[in-house]
C-alpha cells in the first residue's frame, strides 16, 4: 500500500503536460494574457505588503502602544483569523459575477483600511482595523490567482503559478525596504509604511479597472439565455454549489489539511523572523530587515524553479523533495549567530517553503472543483491560512518561556531559534504525509468545464463550445486526462 503511495508521486506518460515548448508557448502569448496575469500578481504583492506592515514593525508598535510582543501579534493571529470570511464572500462573488469587480471592490476596501491604520491612536483601535483588513485580504488570494492561471495556455501555467504565489515574497520585500529607507527617515514613523500600502493597493485597483473580464466569464456572457433574469442565474448558483459540496466534501477536507501545514510552515518561518534575529541573535534593526530581503530573494528564485519543475515530475513530487529539504536546512536557520549565516539560513528556509507554496495556486486549481476556482482555492487557502493562524503567538509565547544569551551579553533573552526549529520541523513532516496521500491532477484544462453559474457546474461538466474557452486544440490524450472524476477525491488509505 504504501509503496503505491510513492509510486503515484511520479506522473504516468499519459498524465504529462504536452504541447509545445515552454518558450514557445510563452512567446505565444498575447498581451492581454499577459496583463491578466500581472494584474493578479501585483494585486498580490499589494496584499503581501499589507499584511507584512505588521510584522516588520512589531518592535515599534511595542513602543507606540506599550505592549508585549505576544500582544503586537495578535493583530497577525485576528488577520489569518478573518481571511476566511473575506475569501467565502469574495470568492462566491467572483464565481458568481466574474473576476473583475470583485476583485476591484476587494483591493479599494484593503486601500482604505489599511490607510486607516496608520491613523489608529490606541491599541483596540488597531486590533479593530486589523481585523476589518483580515476579512478584506482573504478575497485576493483566490481571485487574483484564477483570473491569472485560467487565462493562460496549460504548458505555462506550472511556471506562472511559482511566479505568482512569490508575490507574496516580493510584496514582504518591498515592505522590508520601505521599513528599511523610509520609516526611519520620515516623522510619520511606523505610520508611513501602511500609508504607502495603501496606496499600492489602490494602483492595483485601477490597473484591473483598465482590463477586460476573464475569457471564461466572457463565453458566459456571450452563451446566456436571453431570458435568464440575475435571479435566475443565483438560484443555479447556489444549487451548483450544493451539487459541489456533495461530490467533493472529502477533497475539502483534505485540501483544508494540507493547506493548514504548508500555512504553518510560511507564517512560522515569517511572521516572528525579524524580531527572532533582534532579539535572540542580537542584531540590529538594519541586519535583520536586510537578512529579511535576502530571504525574500530565496523564496522569489524557489517559487519559479519549484513551478517550472513541477510542469514536468509532478506538482506533489516537486513538493515532497522541497519539504524534505526544509528539514534539512532548519539547523542552518536557527543555530547559526553571525548575520552571514542566518541570512544563507532564511534563503534557503524560504527557497524550500516558497517553492512548495508555489506550486499550491496551480495544485488547487487543477485539483478543484472546476467550477469553483476562486472559491475553492480562496476558502481552504485561507482555512489553512485561519488554523495557522497562531503561529506567531505560538512561537512568541514558547520562546518567552525558553531563555538563551546573546553573544558577548549575559542578561537572558527568549529563545525565539528553538521554538521555531521544533515547531517548522514538526511541520514539514506532517505536510510530507499528506503530500504521500493526496490527489493530482497535472495538466487539467479546466478553463474547458462550465462555470457555478451554468447548469452542470457543480458535477463537473464540459462546456459544449470549446471553441470558446480553449487555448489550444484539444487533444484525445487530454480529453482523456481531463476526466475530474478519477481524480478529484482523495485515495483511499
């Protein structure tokens, strides 16, 4: 049994991704493919930049309202906490209306309240907004994600979903080198980098106004009944997504599993890392935001080679071998006291953790419910993202209770380096088991199955005119790949 376990890791001949050369596809491509694309990917970044506002400023927060660092971060735990509600309403409204709109509410509402942070005056204030900002980032992820890779030809997207899901590493990035130039030279302070955010947020919004709505969604548009009234249209909504739920309720929960660990593995290798080298190694506020970027750039280089790879071993297989390096490369991220080496330590730690991420918007959405690929992806994301969610406070809280030394200082300090190494450890080999026993399903062209909103969707069913949708003539080799049914539910143990 087990050893059928491994063997389903390697892609059959028949289950890999044919067609032309990657960069012949890629030149292929036309423009408005590519802006789809890059208008999810800055929509992500804006949201990273966002979120990562919290996290690089946990030390002066501390100062501003005079609080512990277990109480800064519990602005973190309420965001991941609320990110789920944000994707169930953002995500049903984009496989409800389409991709564009709700995207652009999404990104205007993450703009306004994240410039509301930077006005909060107290405490309560700021864990209110925060909150507010968990339940408005949660919709980005799964729309910005289904709008890229569904308008995409299928040769591509393996790499397109590394590239993507790095945004999120480019948009810590950024927010690390605003927090490095800006903050400490403007009165504003802290402030400043929300402000920023905020406004990058909103330069998403409008650079999706300028596009057209997804292809998808314009066959819709252009296949519907005259007489189907928007009431009409909900009504077959919501019994699709009931028809879907029945079918694929154990996909669910599985998906919810495997997206809880790799979750604990990002936020727990992120979210407390700038304070961790403060504070438990000692250096400065300028090393450990620079140590911060050097780590970045790991993740943005492990997202588009994990992506490219998986197109041609396997989306699980790629992630199995990068979360069985992560615990080969934890003692060089905890045990290390010079900045060289903690900084080699977070590149390849994030290279590892980022790349299997990377490979997660193209995993769930070949492996969803067709047609709900925002809301699907969106939710079990986010769920992971909800059970995740105390991570930080986990780690903050463990390693007050555990003391070490700086070097060359004898007054004790917690040792943020060992809660993190066992908590990341314990992770990974809880993501590598279900990694072993889930579903794949390597080059499905869902962009050829109708929507929640047709009759049909929720069992998985084909569009008549695929003329319509298709990137490419399909193939009988495809066809006979793109069957959800044998693939869609998790194997039996």
């Amino acid at each position: 049994m087990g050893h059928r376990f491994l063997t389903s890791l390697v892609p059959q001949k028949n289950q890999r991704v044919a067609g032309r050369p990657i960069l012949e596809a890629l030149r292929g491509l036309t423009w408005l493919q590519w802006m789809h694309f890059i208008s999810g990917y800055i929509a992500w970044t804006a949201d990273a930049i966002d979120f990562f506002s919290v996290s690089l400023s946990v030390t002066r927060l501390q100062q501003q309202f005079d609080r512990k660092t277990q109480d800064i971060t519990t602005a973190i735990t309420l965001t991941l906490l609320l990110r789920t509600a944000g994707a169930i309403i953002f995500g049903c409204l984009s496989d409800r209306f389409g991709r564009k709109w709700p995207l652009i509410i999404n990104l205007v509402l993450i703009s306004a309240i994240e410039l509301g942070s930077g006005f909060v005056q107290t405490f309560k204030q700021f864990l209110g907004v925060r909150s507010l900002f968990g339940i408005a980032m949660g919709g980005v992820w799964g729309i910005a994600s289904s709008n890229a890779l569904e308008n995409l030809p299928v040769e591509v997207r393996g790499l397109a979903s590394g590239v993507l899901q790095q945004a999120y590493a480019v948009g810590y990035l950024i927010a690390a080198v605003i927090n490095l130039y800006l903050v400490p030279n403007v009165s504003a302070g802290w402030r400043s980098l929300f402000w920023t955010a905020s406004g990058i947020s909103l330069f998403a919004a409008a650079l999706r106004a300028l596009l057209p709505e997804s292809s998808v969604f314009i066959r819709v548009k252009a296949n519907r009944v005259k007489d189907q009234t928007s009431l009409s249209r909900s009504r077959i909504f919501m019994h699709e997504t009931k028809e879907m739920l029945k079918r694929h309720w154990t996909l669910c929960v599985y998906a919810i599993l495997l997206m809880s660990g790799l979750n604990f593995l990002a936020h727990g290798s992120q979210d407390l890392y700038p304070t961790y080298l403060q504070v438990s190694k000692g250096l400065s506020d300028h090393n450990a935001t620079v140590a911060t970027i050097i780590g970045n750039c790991g993740a943005i280089a492990g997202g588009a080679v994990a992506g490219f790879v998986s197109q041609y071993i396997g989306r699980r297989l790629t992630m199995l071998i990068l979360i069985l390096f992560i615990g080969a490369f934890i003692p060089l991220w905890i045990l290390p006291t010079g900045f060289g080496a903690l900084a080699a330590g977070a590149f390849w730690m994030q290279f590892c953790v980022q790349g299997a991420l990377g490979v997660i918007p193209i995993q769930l959405a070949e492996m969803s419910p067709p047609a709900f690929r925002a809301t699907f992806p969106g939710v079990v994301y986010q769920l992971g993202n909800m059970v995740s969610s105390a991570s930080a406070q986990i780690e903050a809280t463990g390693g007050a209770h555990l003391k070490t030394t700086v070097p060359g200082k004898t007054d004790p300090v917690p040792d943020y380096a060992t809660i993190q190494g066992i908590l990341i450890g314990a992770v990974a080999a809880f993501v590598v088991c279900m990694i072993i026993i889930g579903p794949e399903n390597l080059g499905s062209h869902f962009e050829r199955y109708k929507t929640a909103i047709e009759e049909g969707g929720g069992r998985d069913e084909e569009v008549s005119d695929e003329s319509s949708v298709d990137h490419e003539p399909k193939s009988p080799a495809s066809s006979t790949k793109d069957s959800h049914d044998d693939v869609v539910e998790v194997r039996d143990v």
